[in-house]
C-alpha cells in the first residue's frame, strides 16, 4: 500500500524541482550566461531537495512522534549544514558568474552579510515548507490511524456481542427443548433436528458480518418451527415472510431472531387466549419488520433469563451496523407488545 505513494511523491518532487531548475536556467540575460552560472543554479536546486527530503523524511517526523529533543538537535545540524552548503556554493561560484555577466571584476570583495543573509532566509523558507506539508502528512496519516483504530474497536465490539447473543439464544432454546422433552417427548427428535440446523448456521455462517438475508430468514422460520411444537392450544401464531429473497440482499446475521424470541418469551401463557403474530416484508432495499404479542403480567422475580442481555445486545448492534439506517419503535396499546423495525440495507 505505501509504494505507490512512495512513487507519486518521488514523481511529483522531481517535477517540481527540474520545473524550478528550468525556471531559473531559462529565464533573465540567457545569451551571457556562463557554465559556472549553469552549476550554481544546479548546485542550488540539489541542495534545496536534499535539505527538503531531509527535512521531510528524517528530521520533522521527530517532532510529530514526540521524540521534540531529537528534533531540535537534528534540526539545528539539517539548517546549519544547509546554510554552511549554500554559503559555499556562493563564495565558490559566484565571483565567476559576476564576472562572466560584466557584473564586476573577479575577486571583488563583498560584504559577508550579503553571503549570510540570503542563505539563512533560504535555510528558514524551505524548513517552513517542509514543516507545512509534513504537518498536513502527520494529520491526515494521525486521521487514517483514528479511523483505523475505532474501526477495529467497533468490530471488536461487534464480535462481543455477537458472542455474547449466540450463546444467550441457546440457553433459551435448550430450556425450551428440556421443557418439550418433558411433555411432548415424541416430538423431540424433530426439535433437536432443527436446533442442530440453527447451531449449525450459527456456527459456520454468523461469524461474517454480514449474511444472505434469505439465509437469515431461514433461520427464523426454523426457530418458529421449534416453536410451534411446544405450543398449547390456546396459543396461536400468525407468521407472514417474504416468498422469496434475492441471494444479493445482506443483513446482519441474527438482529432479527431477537425480536421474535423476546415475543415467544413473553408473549406466551396457558392463561386465556394468545396471539403471536410476525410479518417481514422487503420493498428494494427496504426491510420492514412488525412483531406483536399480548402483554402480560411481569414474571415473578428470579424467573425468565437471569442475565437479560438479548435486547440491549440487539439495539447496540443495530446502531453499530445501521446508525442512521434504521427506525426501531416499541409500544404497548389495547394490551398488545408491538416491536416495529424498518432497516435500510442498501440493495
């Protein structure tokens, strides 16, 4: 990944400084000019990419990195090998450029601020071009590194939960199955045919972030299916799924199921009458899901799942996946628990 950044900057400083070469090499009294003045103006232009690069590469990340102690030593040494390079150029070759222009005689004694000066100004220009753009590098590259690191958090995050909710929605559907077993014995080889077909997409297929919504559907019918043998009379459920779902259409593996287990775990008595009711339907990208059943009485205390994470684990993971995609109401009206959730996913 960091070649090809390496190369465009390798292309894009060589463009810059033959530009500058050019810049000063064809421009002013060309007809006069002497090959010494060709070499300084060369001279000059390696010395500037040098000091950048320098610079650039090996003196400024110092700072950025914290290590500023290390900074200053190398950047004193950087600017005074610089100006120490520039005045040398100068005293060498800029006698003969002068007396091959008509500008005086050779030798003729300058002043030695005027040899100073202009090199430290060079010296402080280029540091302050290269601290500029080595400042926009640390941020953008400080950025990437916050981005990559909140990335990781959240899918650390992600897999938490996902460990956390599997296991959860096991213990429920064991309980349930020791509960069939006691009752309906007959029954529980077909139970535990389906739980192996659950564990079994669970297993091998929840662990991507995201699954074939057909897939997922599946699931929840078979859970139903589970469902449907323990049931007592009095119970009845009303199930409407999408026919069919295209294999291109993803989801997050088992943000839904949690819905329907939370109605069949509370939704559920031998009391009076009761009524399951589950609709999923899917326009475009859009995934509408209604899940409604009676409310009851709380259970008394120290009944039911001890630990209650399957609906907080929903909600974090839908914001985690779907932040500002999704729209999750609950509400209880005329005694009926209605869960509405509507999920944009992007077809």
């Amino acid at each position: 990944m960091s070649t090809p950044r390496i190369s465009r900057s390798a292309v894009l400083q060589a463009t810059v400084w033959i530009g500058l070469w050019l810049l000063f090499t064809l421009t002013g009294d060309t007809a006069n000019r002497s090959s010494a003045a060709y070499l300084l103006i060369t001279l000059r232009i390696a010395g500037f990419a040098v000091y950048y690069n320098l610079l650039y590469y090996a003196v400024l990340p110092r700072y950025f990195s914290g290590r500023k102690r290390s900074f200053y030593g190398w950047a004193v040494l950087a600017f005074g090998l610089f100006v120490a390079y520039s005045i040398t150029c100068d005293l060498l070759f800029v006698d003969a450029v002068r007396t091959a222009g008509g500008d005086g005689a050779q030798g003729e004694e300058r002043p030695l601020g005027w040899v100073i000066v202009p090199a430290i100004f060079l010296g402080l220009a280029v540091f302050g071009v290269a601290a500029t753009f080595r400042g926009f590098t640390a941020f953008e590259e400080k950025k990437a590194s916050e981005e990559e690191a909140k990335r990781q958090r959240l899918e650390a995050e992600i897999a938490l939960l996902k460990s956390q909710i599997n296991p959860h929605f096991l213990l429920n559907t064991i309980n349930n199955l020791y509960v069939l077993a006691l009752t309906q014995p007959d029954r529980t080889p077909d139970a535990l045919l389906k739980l192996s077909e659950m564990v079994s997409y669970i297993l091998y297929e929840c662990a991507s972030p995201r699954v074939p919504l057909a897939r997922d559907l599946q699931f929840i019918e078979s859970y139903v299916d589970l469902q449907r043998l323990r049931l007592s009379p009095n119970a009845r459920l009303e199930v409407r799924l999408p026919a069919s779902v295209s294999d291109s259409v993803m989801i997050e593996p088992m943000i839904l199921v949690n819905f329907v287990e939370n109605a069949f775990k509370h939704g559920l008595t031998t009391q009076r009458p009761c009524t399951i009711a589950l609709a999923i339907e899917l326009a475009g990208g859009q995934l509408s899901m209604q899940v409604e059943n009676p409310v009851l009485p709380h259970k008394a205390e120290g009944m039911g799942n001890p630990s209650g994470i399957g609906m907080p684990n929903t909600r974090q993971r839908l914001d985690h996946a779907y932040a500002g995609k999704y729209t999750l109401r609950v509400d209880d009206t005329d005694g009926i628990h209605r869960v509405t959730l509507a999920i944009n996913l992007d077809v």
